[in-house]
C-alpha cells in the first residue's frame, strides 16, 4: 500500500491499489481491521479549524422531520410510528413516548460501511457476512463513537444549474467544478461535500398521491455513475458526501453484472473507498444563506445513534456559519 496514513499523506485514487473487481481500494490504508474509512481524515486539527468558520453563531439543523419522506422512497423501508404515553387523571403530570417502525434510512440519513458490499459478501476493509450480521466491523457505532465533525463545503447544483429535481440528472465531474467554481470554494482534507440538488424540497412539497407517483419508478438526480467521479470524490479530500437526494449517485442505478461496480456507485465509494454518505439531508436553508452572504463553506457537527450494530443512523447533523 503506497503512502498510508495517519502519518503521511493518503495517495491519489491512481496510486491506490487495484481493487480486483473494478476501481481501487482504499483497505489496509488506515489499518487492516479498522472500520471508520475516510472519516479517519477528521483529525482534530482540522476539527478546531473548522470551527473556527463559525463567525456569526447562526445554526442550520440539516434532518427532515421523522416521516417527513412519506411514503418512503422504497417499499422496502416504513412510516415511523408516535406514541405519547401518559398517566391518565385531571391534568398531565409527566409524559413519555415511543416510536417505532423506524427504518434510520429512511429519511435524512447516514450509510455505514455495512449498508453496501464492494462485491458479494466483501465489506470495506475486507468484512464479511458474518462480520457485518454480529456487528463486529463497520457497522454505524464505530463512527458514534467518534462524533463526525469538519468543515462542509456546499455545491448548491440546484441554484447555479437549474436541472429539475424529479429527472435523473446525472452530474457530471465538470459540473462539479464549474459550481465549485463559480462559488469560489475549496475542498479540503476531511471536509464534508454537501451537494444539493432541491429534490428532498421537491418531494416533500408534492401531496402524496403525487409523491406515491413520483416513486412508481422512482427518479432521481446525483453523481454520474463513473470511475472518474469517483476519482474527483477521493482526490478531494472529502471524509463524507451528504446529498438532498435518494442515493447521493443518480438513479436508478444499473445493478447488472456488465456495470459493476459503476453500475451502482456506492460500491466503490463505500465497499472499497470507505466513504461516508448522507442522503436525503436538509439542505435548503443552509442554501439560501450561503448564496446570501456568498459563503459556501461552514462547520458540520453530526452524531450518528450509538447503535450497535447498526447499518444506518438519521444524521442528526448541523452545519454552523
């Protein structure tokens, strides 16, 4: 393995070693059994200096309402259920609830690095079935445990390329850049890359037959399905990409045997790159301030459910300017 960290500096994405099945692999580069992946790039020097971007104390929650993605975007996930408990009498002394029927991907969320396999039954960082079913590796509390926290640099697609939500856009590396660009932001070692491309607002502002008929098939935009974006991704620097939409990468993906691993993206940004990806997050508010005051970048602060063995966890994330 060429270069490895913590110590000197992580290779480019050509360097890397071939991963065997399409792509390279990140495995072994932070340690052969660790289950974190790139988020090992928030070191606490770069924690402090993000912090330091916040200038002005004003706070973006970045998490849809539980149930907000109603119905879900897969028959596969559920509607939270409430229930506020009380003790029955004249007046409410003390309450408790319960929720259940909560699928943690169903709405503004993370993916651990148990949710996809680089190739059947081979996790990041060469996990198993087994490892991932017993909660023994890359499952989402050994990023609880840690905190996620780093400088997040906004890509308001949406704003500067005006693509409608409901098609599936696919965007490109050069577009990218150019909103990049046009922004005048920089990426950064264990940054988070928020890309936001207005189809959580789409969606949700629909009424719900018109969401159910968006979802029959479903459509939606995100990252071209490429070896090349997924070069742009690592050679950024970016600990984690979080994306107002379905899947971060475009969709629907190609599943079949003849695309792997471009086919379906997170494949190689999560089963060989170990990457964070949020998906369906909030991004909207956070937006309309940076083309206001024309900052683009700002502290994001998340702290995923210490849940072991978990697959995936809301995001419970902020960002602060």
């Amino acid at each position: 393995m060429p270069g490895s960290p913590p110590d000197g500096p992580v290779p480019p994405y050509d360097q890397l070693p071939d991963a065997g099945s399409g792509g390279r692999t990140a495995w072994g580069l932070w340690g052969s059994d660790e289950s974190v992946g790139r988020l090992h790039l928030q070191t606490p020097q770069r924690v402090a200096a993000a912090a330091r971007l916040v200038r002005r104390g004003a706070v973006f929650a970045l998490d849809a309402a539980l149930g907000a993605v109603d119905p879900p975007l897969t028959s596969a996930r559920g509607v939270p259920r409430h229930r506020v408990l009380h003790e029955p009498g004249p007046g409410l002394v003390a309450t408790d609830d319960v929720w259940d029927n909560l699928y943690p991907q169903a709405g503004s969320q993370w993916d651990s690095l148990a949710h996809i396999a680089y190739r059947p039954g081979v996790f990041y960082n060469g996990a198993t079935d087994d490892d991932i079913l017993c909660g023994r590796r890359n499952t989402i509390d050994h990023w609880a445990r840690r905190g996620i926290a780093g400088r997040g640099v906004l890509l308001d697609l949406a704003r500067h390329l005006g693509h409608a939500p409901e098609d599936a856009t696919a965007y490109r590396v050069e577009q990218l850049e150019e909103v990049r660009r046009a922004e005048g932001v920089e990426y950064s070692e264990g940054c988070v890359i928020l890309l936001r491309t207005g189809f959580l607002g789409w969606y949700t502002g629909l009424g719900r037959p018109e969401r159910s008929r968006a979802r029959s098939p479903l459509r939606a935009p995100g990252v071209e399905h490429t070896e090349a974006m997924a070069r742009y991704l690592w050679d950024s620097g970016a600990a984690a990409v979080a994306a107002d939409t379905y899947a971060v990468e475009v969709w629907p993906p190609d599943f079949g045997d003849d695309a792997a691993p471009w086919g379906f993206l997170h494949r190689v940004l999560i089963g060989a790159l170990g990457f964070a990806l949020g998906e369906l997050w909030d991004l909207d508010a956070l937006a309309a301030d940076c083309a206001a005051d024309g900052v683009y970048d700002c502290f994001v602060t998340s702290a995923p459910l210490h849940a072991p063995g978990g697959i995936g966890s809301p995001a419970n994330a902020l960002a602060l300017k």
